[in-house]
C-alpha cells in the first residue's frame, strides 16, 4: 500500500512587529487638556503608564492594531484603491460598522452568541 504525502500545516503569516528598533527618541507634543485627560485615564485603565499607552495606540494606527499581517494588506490595498489616507479610511470603516449595526443590532456578529 503506498504511503501517503503529508502536507506541512500553511501557517498563518506573521505579524508585523511592533517595533523594529530599541532605540526611543523623545518627543514633545502640546495637546489640550482634555486630551491628556482622557489619554491618561484610558492607560490607567488598562494598567499602563501614559507613554506605553500612548505608544500603543500610535503603533496600532502604524500596524493596523497587530491584525495579521494577510489582512492588514488587503485593508492597505482596499484603502489605496479608496484613494484615502489612513486615518480617514479607518473612519469610513468605523462607518461603515456602525451603519452595519443599524442594519442589525449592537453585537450581531459576537462569535459566542452572546451578548454583554
């Protein structure tokens, strides 16, 4: 009886990496107060000082948000075929959701069925 060819498993590709260098650079950047505000209580929310927080988020509008790196370039070419830039493609995507849960309702599409 022949022996059969076992396939490797396709493995998912790689995320970007969220930083492709150690080196930090300081910045300074004025912002209105209820900004920092809001920034502030967000990263301690999530147990985070200001800077991580803030690091984060920028890197994540850099990579968009760590998902895989397959979909993050199909969402660049959909975006360059839009013709917008980043951040107002992250907007008509937002949306786009939200006309998406008119349509349906606030967590239609929650892979558990459920509802918080």
């Amino acid at each position: 009886m022949p022996s059969k060819e076992r396939r490797p498993l396709k493995q998912p590709p790689a995320s970007p990496p969220p930083y492709v260098t150690t080196e930090k650079v300081m910045q300074t950047y004025r912002m209105p107060r209820e900004l920092v505000d809001y920034l502030k209580k967000q990263a301690q929310d999530r147990g985070l000082d200001l800077t991580a927080f803030v690091n984060r988020v920028l890197d994540g509008y850099r990579t968009y948000y760590g998902l895989p790196l397959a979909v993050s370039e199909i969402l660049e070419a959909d975006r360059e075929a839009l013709g917008m830039e980043k951040l107002s493609y992250f907007l008509h995507v937002f949306y786009r959701r939200g006309e998406a849960i008119q349509a349906n309702k606030p967590g239609f599409d929650n892979p558990t069925g459920r509802r918080r």
